[in-house]
C-alpha cells in the first residue's frame, strides 16, 4: 500500500473541497484551497533557494538527516503552513520552544543547524541577538502578528517570500522526508525526534497508507463540528491533533498563544465557532477551564468531547469538568514526542477510567528489557511501542540505539515510564523513570503523590521532587502552591493526613514546601529541574 506525505493528503483534499475553511484563528479565516496554494508557494519559494533534500533516506543512518532544516519560533496563528510548506519542499520543520531564554535557543539551534528560522514578528525582538548573529543562518522570514515591532534586520517578510514563490519548482517529496519534534525538555535539553511523513500521518494523525485518492476524498463525506486545539503547536500533542483534524478534512480552531492563557478567552472561542472537540494539555489548562466554567455559563452544546494529554490531569479536575459539561466523554491520551498517542481512557459523569486502552503497537517492556509483559503479569516494566514509530534523534547514534532498541526482533521505542500491564491487557501509567526516587530502598512515582496532593482543595498545584538524604540516600519533598484565603500552616496537617490515609506511609512527603506558584513550561508539563532547585534552596 503506498505511503503519503503530508502535503499531498492536504493537496487532495483542497482540491475536493477547496472552498472548506480549513483554520480559524483569531479573525483569520483560511481554507483548504487557499492553504494548498499559500504552502505551494512557500515550498517554491524554500526551493528556490536552494533549500531541500540533498541525501536520501536509503544512504542514512537513523540518526542522521540529509534535509536542510527550518526552525519555527512562532505562536499558533499560521504555525501549520509553515510545517507543510516546509515540507513540501522537502525541507524539515523544527519545533523551537519561544518561552526558553535566548541562552537555551542559542544552545538548540547550535545543536539543530537550521538553515532557516521563520519566527513571528512580535518574537523577535527577544531573540535578535540570537537569530542576528553568526550561527549559519541563510534565512529569515518574518510573520505578520499585529505587533509594532520591527522586522529583524535582513528578515524577509513571509508575504514576500509567497510572492516570490510564484513559479513552480520542481519538487517531488517523499514519505522518507522528515517531520522533527523537539521533546518538551523536563529534565534536561530537548532531543529532536526524527519522524518519516509516512509513518507520522498514520501513527499521529489519524492517517492510513491510501490506496487512492478517493479514500482521502471520501472523508470529506461528513464534515463534523470543528475541533478546537487550545494547546500551542510547538509542542507535538497540539500539533499532532491539529494535524489530525485537518488532514481527516475538519475545521481546526487555533487557540491564540501569542496572548496569556484566558480561560475566558477559550470558553467565549468554543461557544462561538460551535466547536465538537477541544484539546489541551493537563492541569494547566484544565483548572482554570473548570473555575472559568464554574463562574460564568456557556453555551458548549455542540461539545462531546475534551482530550487532554502530555500532562496530568488530576482527578479533581476531571471531575470538575464532567461535573460542569455532563454531556462530553473526557479523553485521556498517553503518549509523548518519541512513541505518538500510545493510549487513551475514557471518562464520563460516573464512569472514570485510570488505565490506557492501547493503540496499535502498544507493549509493556520487562523491567531487563528482554521481553514483552503478558496481561496480569505482576512485573512493572517500560512503556514501549512497536511498527510506525520514528527513526531516531537527530546526531545521536548512542540515544537512538539506547531508546530505539530491537526485542525479540521487533524495533521499538522505549517511552521511559514505568507500567504495568493489566488483567484486562490496558496500561496502568506509574510515572516517568528519571523522576522516581529511591527512598530507604523502595521506589516512589512523583506522579503518586502529585494526585493525592493537587486532590486536595486547599492546593492550586504541586510538584514532588527527591532530595538527598542522609538517612535514606533520598527523601520525598512537595512544593505546594496553596488555593486563594488558604492558610498553609493549617494545611500543612490536612495534607499530611490525606498522604498517610492513601499511600504507603514512604511515599509521604518528608517537607512540604510552599510556593507562590508552580513554575511549567510552555507545554503546560512541569518544570522539574526548577522544582530541584526550589527544593535544594528550601534545604539550604
């Protein structure tokens, strides 16, 4: 069965259905036609500049890349075409995170070497030093965003590089051609994951290897009500779902991320656009949707369903949101920048699931890494997943054979968190490896504690980190950030008691330490190397 890129399942379906709005976001409107013409151009552009493919796939190993690369530093608004324009002209786009400081974006662009960088105007200013200096730039292309600020010198403008794509080049890309998504960087500096076209439409984006046209066309049969990504594109959960929907031929509302997070903002866009679908990411969207649903009414009558993944969502606040919207089925998906959406779980008002339905290629390692773990075995192992899944990390030979290994001649990704398989063959999640701590010789998932903790009604968020210990080469301790009108000291015990009554008594924090705030990254994942040093200073 033959593969797809992504610009060619768009071009089949602008040319079924060219006058279908394909994106919303803010006051832009643009459809399917326009899109495939608007990307042409710039892949014409990109072309014509001698960016493109200049070692194929058969001649590389799976860590290396043999396409030039653009960076994109951009907020949601017109995010999408820059990654398929980019794409059509053979050229790799690259998520870059705009929250890091231009220290980190220095050191990821030192490690990606872009040969281009498109970022949004309002951005620049942050960045110039960065993006002005000697680091082998050949391009820069400014996108419009209603800022006053002025373009970067040298920068061309994003409507002058379409205008100059004018004439077609000759370009014929190939599912080998890659997608790289930079990880979120919890712990340490992001690894871009190199994903083929062909094996990210089908794993992340609801895609199939097509026998024909037709079958991409006669999608378009049922255009059902928008799906609405609140989540920012520059990081792959949202970009995968917007993907998602545009290439199955819906409407995608964009979430304005060039603006503070609004729970208003979002709730007053879903009523508006009659939206069906909403995603965002864990409990830094999820709370304030519920207070903001909680304090004003809505009319989300053509909501079904809200998905949430690449964070936790607490079950306080998955309850809240039911509790609000008892109509919508709550989607949970697990899943991360190396493995795509390994699993979901469904919830609804007096139905919560807490285990992952797996999707195709989902496993559970053994502890050793040796074999796959079977329904009920007792063992907690390695989320893993088999087929469509990416080649590697980019420059990394010794990272990819260590996270993409062979077993039992099966080629996997290995995800890093720890599970175990149920009767019932569905994945129970226990928590990210790199954040277990190893206290008096028994092991504590941070994610454990953080539930029973951000369940209380006196917390507005709370990270768990490890701390050394004399006693016990590692102690638990909790940042806290209290609700508004609570007082800590007057927490401290209840907090205390909600631990002890619900985890073992090793896996109660050792201190709890009070915080203005939880610091998260742009992604809404927490900030865990911050948390590490908030605890080092408490203990200091």
């Amino acid at each position: 069965m033959p593969e797809w890129t992504v610009g060619a399942v768009l071009d089949e379906i602008a040319a079924a259905a060219p006058d279908r709005v394909m994106t919303v976001s803010g006051a832009r409107r643009s459809s399917y036609g326009e899109t495939a013409q608007r990307t042409g151009r710039l892949a014409n552009f990109l072309a014509g500049r001698g960016f493109g493919a200049h070692r194929e796939r058969a001649e590389l190993a799976n860590w290396e890349c043999g396409q030039d690369r653009v960076a994109l530093i951009m907020y949601n608004d017109q995010y999408l075409d820059m990654v398929i324009g980019a794409t059509k002209a053979r050229v790799v786009p690259v998520n870059v995170n705009h929250h890091y400081t231009p220290a980190e974006v220095a050191e990821l662009l030192a490690y990606l070497r872009p040969r281009g960088v498109i970022y949004h105007r309002g951005l620049g200013a942050k960045f110039a030093e960065v993006l002005s200096g000697d680091g082998g730039l050949e391009l820069l292309i400014s996108v419009e965003d209603g800022s006053d600020a002025e373009p970067l010198p040298g920068a061309l403008t994003l409507d002058d590089a379409l205008a100059a794509g004018g004439r077609d080049a000759d370009i014929t890309p190939s599912p080998d051609d890659l997608i790289m998504v930079c990880t979120g960087g919890t712990t340490g500096r992001p690894k871009a994951v190199m994903w083929r076209q062909g094996d990210a439409y089908v794993n992340s984006m609801n895609g199939a290897d097509h026998d024909d046209p037709a079958e991409i066309r006669q999608k378009l049969g049922y255009q059902g009500p928008p799906w609405f990504a609140v989540s920012p594109l520059l990081h792959a959960a949202g970009l995968w779902t917007a993907l998602a929907g545009v290439l199955n031929g819906l409407t995608v509302v964009l979430h304005d991320t060039a603006t503070r997070f609004d729970p208003r903002e979002v709730l007053t866009t879903a009523q508006r656009e009659g939206v069906g679908l909403m995603t965002m990411v864990g409990d830094a969207y999820a709370g304030p949707i519920a207070a903001e649903l909680a304090r004003a009414d809505y009319d989300l009558s053509a909501l079904y369903a809200i998905g949430t993944g690449g964070a936790g969502t607490n079950v306080a606040n998955q309850e809240a949101l039911l509790r609000r919207l008892p109509a919508i089925t709550l989607i949970n998906g697990y899943g991360s920048s190396e493995t795509g959406n390994v699993g979901f779980g469904r919830s609804q008002v007096g139905e919560r699931t807490d285990t992952f339905t797996f999707r195709d290629g989902g496993r559970v390692l053994s502890a050793d890494r040796t074999r796959f773990l079977q329904p009920g075995d007792p063992e907690i192992g390695w989320v893993a997943r088999s087929g469509r899944i990416p080649l590697g990390y980019f420059d990394d030979a010794d990272a990819t054979a260590a996270t993409f290994p062979q077993i039992g001649g099966l080629r996997v990704v290995i995800a890093g968190d720890r599970a175990a398989l149920e009767t019932d063959g569905t994945l129970r999640l226990l928590g990210r490896d790199s954040m277990v701590v190893n206290t008096g010789g028994e092991k504590v998932f941070v994610e454990e504690v953080e539930e029973v903790l951000r369940g209380h009604p006196g917390v507005a968020d709370a990270l768990v980190v490890g701390r050394d210990s004399a006693r016990w080469g590692q102690e638990v301790v909790a940042l806290v950030a209290v609700g508004d009108g609570v007082d800590p000291d007057a927490l401290t015990a209840a907090l205390d008691r909600a631990c002890t009554d619900r985890l073992a008594r090793f896996k109660v924090p050792k201190q709890l330490l009070f915080v203005p705030a939880i610091r998260r990254l742009g992604n809404g994942k927490p900030d865990y190397r911050w948390a590490k040093q908030q605890v080092m200073q408490g203990n200091s």
